[in-house]
C-alpha cells in the first residue's frame, strides 16, 4: 500500500467494525451493565480503532511486510486484542 490516506481509511473502518462486532457479540460486561444503561457503542468503536492502529504499527515496526493483507491482518489482530484488554479491565 501505497498512499497513506488509503491505509488510514482501511485501519479506520477495520477498527470500527472490530469495535461494533465486539460491543454486538460481546455485549457489556456486568459492570458496565450496573453503572450504565448505554451499551457503549461509540466507545467500543473508538477502543476498535486505537487497536487497529497499534497492531498495524506494531507489525510494521516489526517489518512484518507492506501489502493490504498484512495491514488488514495486523489491524484486526491489534483491535480484537486492545478490546479483549479493555473487556477484561471493565
């Protein structure tokens, strides 16, 4: 990938719909529950894409490779484990 506006718009809506699927799959955690009555939509989606962004600079820090695959992989990877965190300390 080329042109950096193409790779942020790609890790952008990798990380929304990391943070939608997450917060529809996942639901809320039961303490959230007790405090809130919002399920957080918009939160899980921002955590999703401060997730897609770490992964994907990680890997290419890591120098993991430069093509779409590898940013949509790392992307992925980096929000389903900055949300998995981020349920675990709610």
């Amino acid at each position: 990938m080329r042109d950096p506006a193409v790779t942020f718009i790609v890790i952008l809506a990798i990380g929304i719909v990391a943070g939608l699927l997450f917060d529809r799959l996942a639901g809320p955690s039961w303490l959230s529950r007790q405090f809130s009555g919002n399920r957080g939509i918009i939160t899980s989606a921002l955590v999703g894409i401060a997730g897609a962004f770490i992964g994907f600079h990680i890997a290419v820090l890591l120098a993991l490779g430069s093509g779409l695959a590898m940013a949509v992989i790392a992307a992925a990877l980096g929000a389903a484990a900055v949300l998995f965190a981020w349920r675990m300390a709610k």
